[in-house]
C-alpha cells in the first residue's frame, strides 16, 4: 500500500494505492478480507464508517440461526439437495445456490476454526435444527448473538494478520473508468468522518483495481426498521456506478420493538403477550387484534404462532393465521395513525363474550409446547421468565423493564434478500467490483432463516478466491488513475461546494429529506405494496433525487457525510420502487414477505375493509418464472428488466477432469 498527498483543484487529497479495498467491517467484509490474506494477496486495506457498526455486531434475534450443510450424525444431505431447497425458495439462480450450498461447510468451519462457539456433540458433531423454510435441519446457533459472534472472531482475526483499516471513513463514491462495452472500478472517494476534530481536508482518495463492497442492507431507507442504527447501507453507491440490482423486490418484514430495535419472534411470542393499541397521546387502549379474532383460542394460538413464523407472509394471513396480526399492526399504525404495544403484563382478553383466555383454549401444538418447556405460569412475563430469562434481561439493559411497562412495536424491515447482482465469483457487471454480503441480493422470494450469514462468508471467500487469482496486480501509478478519475473526482468535488455553498430560495435539508425517504418506504415499499398510486411514489422518489443534488445544503465540511449520505438513500429508495412498480405493472401479486392490494382478491378476513383484499402468486406465472433486474442507464434513469432464471447445474463431475482443469489453473476464470 502507498500513501501520498496530492493536491486537486485546490483541494488537499490524501491518496492510498492498494489492490484491494474492502469496503464495511460486517461479518462479510472481515471475512474477504481474512480469507484474501490467507489466499496470499497482501496488499488490501479495509475501510468503514465506524468499526463494531453494521448488521452483523449488532443484530440478533431469540437464537440467531446459521443455515450450512448437515454435518453431524446420519443427517441425509448434499451440496446439490442444499442447492435445490435454496434455489426452491424462488426467484434465486441455480448456480449462485450451488456455490453457497458447496463452499457451506468450508465457510463454516472457517469461523468454528476462528474461535466462534457454535455448539458440537461430544463427537465433534454439528448437530442441527429445522429453521423456516428448511426440511433438512441444517441450522445451527452460537446463541442470539450469532453474527455478533462471527464479527468478534474475524475482528480478531484481523488484529491478528495486522491488516490496515480506515476507521470513521465513509466511501461516497466508487470511481469506473470503461472497459470495452462495459466498465470497471477503480478506486473510490471517502470523508474521513474525524477530519473535521482534527482540522484537516476530509477527503481520502483510494486508488484500488479491486473493491469488495461489504456494505450490508439498506436499512436507512425505511422508517419502520430493526435494522440496527449504525446500518444505513450504500446500495446507492453500486447502483450509481452502473452495477445491476435483481430481486429488489424481496425483504423480510416482522414485527420489531422500536425504541430499542430488536425482532420479536421465538418465545417474545410464544408466551402470548397482550397487544393492545393508544391514541398517539398514550389514550384510548384498545385491544384492536379482538375485532378479528373468533375467540382467545384462535389469537392466542396467532400469536404464539408468530414465535417461529416470524417474517410476515401473505399465504399465513388467511383463515386467522399468524401473519393477520403483522396486517393488523400495520393498519393500526399507519393507516389509523396510532401507537402499539405489546404487554407482558396481562393475557389478551379475546372478544368479548367468547370466553376467558386460559392455556387450555390453545391449540393443541401451542399447550404442549408451553407445557414442555414448562411455562404454563398466569401471565406472559412470569411465562417468559420461566422460557427464557435472558430475553428479559436484554430489555432491561436496555432500560426496558418488560414486567413494569408495555414494549411498543412496528412491521419492521428486517433483511433484503435481493441486492447487488454477482456471478459465481460474486463480482459485479461493474468489473472487479465484488458486492458481498447482504449487499448482494443472491437469494430471491423465500430463504431458509441463518442463509443470509452462510451467503455472506461463502461470498466473501469466491471473492477473495478470484481476486487472488486473477486480480492480483499492483495498482497503477497515482498520475494514470487521477487521469481517469479526475472528471468524478471533479464532479464529486463541485457538488460538495454546492453542498457547503450559499443555499438559494427554497433549500433542502438533511433530516427532513431523511424523513421523506423513510416514511415513503415504509407506507409504500414496504410489506403492505399498492398498485394504484405506487407510480406516484416513483415519481416523487426521483423528484426528490433531483431536489438534492441541486438544493441540499449543510452548514459546514463537516456535515458533508451526511448530505452524500442522503444522496445514497434518495438514489436507493427511487430505485427500489421503481422495481416495485415494475413487480406490480406486470400483474405481480403477493408474495415472499410482502400483500399486494387486489379489488379482485379475498378478504384476509371478515370484518376488514375492501381494500385489503389480495390474491397470492401462483407458481408458473411470468414473475414467477423470472428475476427482475433494475440497472441505472446513462442519464440515471432506471432500466428494467426481467431475465430467465437460470436451473441448478446439473453436472457429473469427474476427478481426474476436475484435478487436470485444476492444474492447467482453469477452475477459477
Ligand atoms: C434483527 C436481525 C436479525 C437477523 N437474524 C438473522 C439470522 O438469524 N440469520 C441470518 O442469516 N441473518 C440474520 N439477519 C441478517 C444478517 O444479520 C445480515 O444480513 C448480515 O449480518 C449482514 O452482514 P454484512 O457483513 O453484509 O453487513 P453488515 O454487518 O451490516 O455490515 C455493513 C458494514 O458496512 C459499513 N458501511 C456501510 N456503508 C459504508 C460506506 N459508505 N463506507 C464505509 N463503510 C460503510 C457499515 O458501517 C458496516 O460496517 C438478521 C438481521 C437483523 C437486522
């Protein structure tokens, strides 16, 4: 790595050279930058925002699951059958889900190795459990702390190797330059986010052939998130340079406390708490799950249900099913305008006149599981404290004291199946940009729960494997890369004068355009989609895009951070519902984790408006049968495509063909 000072238009510069830069300190970054040291490329660097932020330190769930391949006793299982259940779970290419299922077990072990605590018999056995979406058992847990766990381990990891990180270092944009019909990375602008307490220019210049871009979800894009604070995302950045997005379509939504941001799926649920809803002011409860429900039997069973089917799903909507309460939250809060809570401190009533609620009027599955675990206690808390102790102390050292007061909730976005598009080495359209992790939409409608972790350490390990055989080149000299990134770098430096410079007549700001992006995802982006007006909110999405690079001002150098910040969103978001709008133009009804409004539709249950009504996607239809690309054009607007889903390769391999393509160096191209 080469570090100098260089001055640009007037403006101090600090520039690094380096094969390689890794952008993000999530469990997916740490882990290319560990493997591609370990792989013999030396020269990289890894920069982030804030060290110890993001998804994988700081999220966590009631047992935060890894999906890998069966490795313990007589469990049946291949890399080809892992494939077919991932690549099942719809609009997910075949040969993206063979490399994950065949290169899961030598991720994992990687981490076992690195010191995370996941669980083994005393055989050396890694015995698994069945997460959602998954017949085979293949989940495994360190505990709720899972990804926090892996983070913990490839931080020291890289400790360890001595490997050299920007902290507080934010990338505001990744530089191209062209390469025969399409483009590839160079390098990327970032702020360093202490300059302003040190004095000196913010700006730091990487001159890198190679990017792998670890930036996670997009979680600043919606209001209604469990998305960790320090998560925001950079999908922006990608989509700016010209790298295709697929499957933007697909999140997961559930039900999350808001004050302090956590999922409340497993035994939050199974305990059977009250939900009830107030006026903005606190006034007015209303238990408002009780005009839908038949009887206590009926919405506890709902509840305990959503312990385990957490993420919201329109085909367990119907017949009183869990996700009919993620509706109702939903209508309650954004519709009606009004707060609600979950309470541990009292049973849910039931409609009035339909009998007490007792453990005895459950179904038959919920009592025995309660009975079991033996939490038949009389109310939700004393329930939960016998089931599980720690999820009420993780409240309480968040000063929420779930015995004393009620948790106030929301249908959070939670997770993006889809992302940046990759092929089998995870590198981008956009040449030697490699996305990884959550950043990287590689899975589609449905995905077992724990596959996202396995994805991002089997992503980060095809990348590192590609750059080290491929890509490992020195960097050019500093005068031939400032020669093709001069023009951006002259754009990016005009707009942050801009950003600085006098406001005119109408300017914008940071936190209200913040708040615009937000609130319009969550009312329209989010797991409630509508086709009639979403053209509308695509429409204001890339009015407001405009808007901000013309009219957004802040006060000083020190606040450019967040002004390029909300140009990322604002990028993010219009992109977003643009393939909403496409999804829902072609006729795409409700699937995966989100409802689609349908006049034509069924009630999801009596006594709600008209305008719920929905119909479920069927299998075989044209959005069934393709993966929706969205990629930026020339002008920065959209281009949408769907493309054909391409099948689980289906080969024979041979070991001799395989040792001979290995030898002659033919098996990573
Ligand atoms: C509540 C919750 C529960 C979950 N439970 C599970 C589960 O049980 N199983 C499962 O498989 N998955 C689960 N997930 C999803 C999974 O945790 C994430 O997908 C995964 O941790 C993402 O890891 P990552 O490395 O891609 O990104 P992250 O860990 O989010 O890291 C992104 C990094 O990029 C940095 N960054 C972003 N933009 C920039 C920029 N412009 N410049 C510099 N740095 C930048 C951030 O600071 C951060 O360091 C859960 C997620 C949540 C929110």
């Amino acid at each position: 790595m080469k570090r100098t000072d260089i001055t640009f238009e007037e403006t101090e510069i600090r520039l690094v050279s380096v094969n390689t830069l890794i952008v993000g300190s999530g469990a997916a970054a740490l882990a290319a930058a560990v493997n591609l040291h370990d792989l013999g490329q030396e020269d990289l660097a890894i920069v982030t925002e804030r060290w110890g932020g993001g998804t994988s330190n700081n999220a966590g769930s009631d047992k935060q699951t890894y999906y890998k391949l069966s490795l313990a006793g007589d469990a049946a299982d291949s890399p080809l059958q892992m494939a077919e259940d991932l690549f099942n779970g719809g609009s997910m290419h075949g040969d993206i889900a063979l490399c994950e299922a065949q290169n899961s077990a030598r991720a994992f072990l990687n981490l076992v190795n690195l010191g995370v605590p996941f669980p083994h018999d005393s055989h050396g056995g890694f015995v698994g459990y069945r997460t959602d979406h998954d017949q085979r058992g293949r989940a495994t847990s360190a505990g709720p702390r899972t990804s926090q766990m892996m983070f913990t381990a490839l931080a020291a990891a890289i400790g360890k190797r001595g490997l050299e990180v920007f902290d507080s270092c934010q990338v505001i944009s990744l530089l191209t330059e062209p390469e025969g019909a399409s483009v590839r990375v160079i390098g990327a602008l970032a702020l360093d986010l202490a300059a302003s307490e040190t004095g000196t220019s913010p700006y730091v210049l990487f001159n890198a052939p190679n990017i792998i871009l670890g930036t996670g979800g997009p979680g600043g894009i919606y209001e209604a998130s469990v998305y960790p604070e320090s998560q925001i995302g950079s999908t922006g950045l990608a989509l700016e340079a010209g790298a295709v997005a697929q499957n933007l379509t697909e999140s997961q939504f559930g039900l999350a406390s808001i004050s302090f941001r956590w999922n409340l799926s497993g035994s939050y649920q199974q305990v059977i708490p009250r939900y009830f809803s107030t006026d903005a002011d606190g006034g007015d409860e209303h238990e408002f799950l009780n005009a839908f429900f038949p009887n206590p039997g009926r919405l506890a069973t709902a509840i305990f249900l959503k312990g385990y089917e957490w993420p919201f799903d329109p085909r367990k909507v119907r017949d009183h099913g869990s996700s009919l309460i993620d509706l109702l939250v939903y209508r309650e809060r954004v519709m009606k305008g009004r707060r609600v809570f979950l309470d541990y401190r009292r049973n849910p009533t039931g409609p009035a006149g339909s009998g007490e609620f007792t453990l005895d009027v459950l179904a038959p599955e919920a009592k025995e599981y309660l009975e079991r675990s033996g939490s038949v206690q009389e109310t939700p808390i004393d329930r939960l404290r016998k089931m599980n102790p720690p999820a009420i102390q993780l409240y309480l050292d968040n000063a929420i004291d779930l015995a004393e007061e009620p948790l106030e909730i929301a249908v959070c976005a939670q997770h993006n199946n889809g992302g940046l598009r990759g092929d089998v080495w995870w590198e981008s359209n956009v040449r030697h940009l490699f996305p990884v992790g959550e950043v990287n939409g590689t899975h589609g409608v449905r995905r077992p729960g724990g596959s996202a972790l396995n994805a991002g350490q089997v992503g980060a390990l095809r990348a590192a494997q590609y750059i080290s055989r491929r890509y490992a080149g020195e960097p050019p000299a500093g005068e031939a890369f400032l020669t093709s990134a001069g023009p951006k770098l002259s754009e990016l430096l005009s707009v942050a004068r801009r950003f600085t410079g006098p406001a005119g007549d109408d300017p914008l700001e940071v936190k209200t355009t913040a708040r615009e992006i937000r609130q319009r995802m969550s009312r329209v982006g989010a797991h409630i989609r509508n086709p009639d007006g979403i053209d509308q909110s695509v429409e204001d999405a890339w009015r407001l895009c405009d808007d901000l690079r013309e009219r957004l001002r802040v006060e000083s150098t020190a606040d450019l951070p967040s002004a390029f910040r909300n140009l990322d969103l604002g990028l993010t978001h219009a992109v977003y519902l643009e393939a909403i709008a496409e999804y829902l133009a072609r006729g795409g009804r409700s699937r995966g984790s989100f409802l689609v409004l349908d006049r034509a539709g069924e009630l999801p249950c009596e006594g709600l408006e008209d305008v719920w009504r929905f119909l479920v996607e069927e299998e075989g239809s044209f959005v069934d049968g393709h993966i929706l690309e969205v990629q930026l054009d020339q002008g920065g607007r959209a281009r949408r495509e769907w493309v054909d889903i391409r099948p689980v390769p289906r080969e024979d391999p041979w070991f001799e063909q395989v040792w001979e393509a290995w030898r002659n160096d033919d098996v990573i191209r």
